[in-house]
C-alpha cells in the first residue's frame, strides 16, 4: 500500500507581471492529470529580490522554476551550469534540479521546435522569421542547431536585428542574413519555413504583418509564437494561401511538456495542457 506523503514536490515560476502568465494552470494540470503530487508555485520577483528567490529555492529543496520578464539573462550567474542553447543565447527561461545543482535551460526555442518537427524536420530548410527579440532569439538559435539550412531575420530595428544575425553566424552552422523590414516584405520563392517570432497580433487578433500575403505558397510552413490569441491575421491569411499553419499554443505546451521532463522525468500529456489552456482563452 503507498505511504501517506504529506510534502509535495516544488517548481514555479519568478518573474515580475507573474498574475498574467497561464503557465502555472497548464502545468498543474499536467501534475493533476498523471496524478503528480507536484505543486507549481507562480511568484511576483522583483529584480533585487531575485538572487534571494534563488538562495530559498536551494533552501526548500525545489525541483526546478522557470524564468520570465525580466529575469531571463540576470538568473545565469545565480546558476550552478548551462544547457547548451541557453549557453548560445545568453538567456535561461527554466532552471533543473540535477543532483542539487541548478543548471539554466532555455525552453522557448526547443517548445517551438518540438511542435514545429510535428509537420516539418527544419533540418536543410530555408526559414524566413520575422523578429528579433526574445522569442525569436530562442527560435533562431534552436532552428540553427536542429540544422537549417539558412535563416533570413526580418526586422524593424537593426539594433536588434544585427546582433541576432551575428550570434547566429558566429556561433552555429546556419548562415544568417539581416532584412530590414522597413517596407512591405515579400517571402522569397525558395522559403520551406515562415515565422512570426514578433509580438504583432499579441492581444489583437486582427493585426497585420507587413508583408505581401500574396508571396506565401502552400509549399511554405507558417507558425506564429502569438498564444493570445492563437488564431492570428497571420495564420488565418497562410492558410488562405493554402500553408500548413502551427499556432503558438503548441510552443508553450511543448515547453510545459520540456520543462515537465527536466524537472519530473515524465512525459506529460500534452492534451490535458492544450485542453487546460485553450478553457482559459476561450474566456
Ligand atoms: P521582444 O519585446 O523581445 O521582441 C519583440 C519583437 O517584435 C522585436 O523584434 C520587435 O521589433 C518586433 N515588433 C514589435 N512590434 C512590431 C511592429 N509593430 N512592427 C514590426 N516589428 C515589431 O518580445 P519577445 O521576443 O519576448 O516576445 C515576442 C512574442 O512572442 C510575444 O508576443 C510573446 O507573447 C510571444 N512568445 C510566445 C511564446 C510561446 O510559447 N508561444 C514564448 C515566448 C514569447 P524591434 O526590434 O524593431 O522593436
């Protein structure tokens, strides 16, 4: 007969605007579903309050936590070792318990990885992706592992577009180019991957990516990182287009599912996480 446990097993999440983050829903109900006595704790961290949030992790034995705004660069001297991506990036968004050491991981790129290779391997494949921030950061730097055969970032600002192209170009086999999106930009012919790693349609489920919609081809897979809402301008115009399309729902529940792995060992469920999140956008 199983022992009474009274302790459940931690993770969570410190970030700053941690009210408006469903992670913790998502997950927990990853922990219901497969009977887990793991709680996921969302807490408010203020930057100087971070290092302290770490050294009470290590104190009460948590298995893990994610890491969101504002805390994805300044976590990594507070950590004991990086994965390799999160190495490359210079950015952590989860932290593993690996025999009471916590070692940074990035997640975002590898969530949007794992629902990307459900239709297509990037491996050998041109990508056109659109941002240069965070998300894209994460996606680019993954997509270039994963093998791509060349990536084109389509950005507003250089400030940000520059540096992305060089960290790819310097640090992974991918070659890299930098198109600056300041006039409507038409995907080139021999694109196998488009993606919107910005944060248009964030909120507005009708905005628009400037670009030639009539240059998207059915041979061209499309995917948007935008969750809320995931049914995008940008997504419903590729599939008017005749593109497979991936929302980014399934990058957030496929980094659950990663982060669940790290921590727990477990391969979650994924569609008591989808079911989870899509009851809470559809409110
Ligand atoms: P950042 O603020 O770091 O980057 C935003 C990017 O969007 C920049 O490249 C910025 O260009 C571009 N951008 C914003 N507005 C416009 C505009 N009007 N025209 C052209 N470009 C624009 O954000 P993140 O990278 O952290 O996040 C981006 C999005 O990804 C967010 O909406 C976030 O919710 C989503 N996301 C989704 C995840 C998921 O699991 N599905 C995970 C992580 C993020 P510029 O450099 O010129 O300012």
């Amino acid at each position: 007969m199983a022992s009474r446990d009274f302790r459940s097993e931690l993770v969570g999440s410190f970030s700053e605007g941690s009210n408006g983050n469903p992670t913790v829903a998502m997950i927990e109900a990853a922990f219901r579903h497969h009977g887990l006595n793991w709680r996921y704790v969302n807490c408010e961290v203020p930057p100087e309050r971070l290092a302290d949030a770490v050294k009470g992790a290590r104190a009460m034995g948590w298995r893990g936590f994610n890491l969101s705004i504002p805390h994805k660069v300044a976590v990594i001297p507070l950590l004991d070792g990086l994965g390799e991506s999160a190495a490359i990036m210079g950015a952590v968004n989860c932290a593993v318990n690996r025999d009471g050491k916590f070692i940074g991981e990035n997640t975002d790129g590898k969530g949007f990885l794992k629902s990307l290779l459900e239709v297509v391997d990037p491996r050998g494949r041109s990508v056109v992706m659109f941002g240069a921030g965070g998300a894209a950061r994460a996606i680019g730097v993954e997509l270039a592992l994963a093998g791509a055969r060349s990536i084109t970032v389509v950005n507003r600002s250089a400030a940000r577009g520059q540096p992305l192209v060089k960290l790819l170009n310097e640090k992974t086999h991918a070659p890299a180019t930098l198109a600056l999106w300041d006039k409507t930009y038409a995907i080139p012919k021999a694109t196998d991957i488009v993606v919107n790693a910005t944060s248009i349609g964030l909120g507005n489920g009708n905005a628009p990516l400037d670009i030639d919609v009539s240059s998207l081809t059915p041979a061209m897979v499309v995917a948007d990182v935008i969750v809320d809402p995931p049914d995008t301008r940008f997504l419903r115009d590729a599939k008017a287009q005749g593109c497979i399309t991936i929302d980014g729902l399934g990058m957030l529940i496929n980094q659950g599912v990663i982060g669940v792995k790290y921590w727990t060992g477990l391969d979650a469920d994924p569609a008591a996480m989808r079911r989870k999140l899509e009851e809470i956008f559809a409110k």
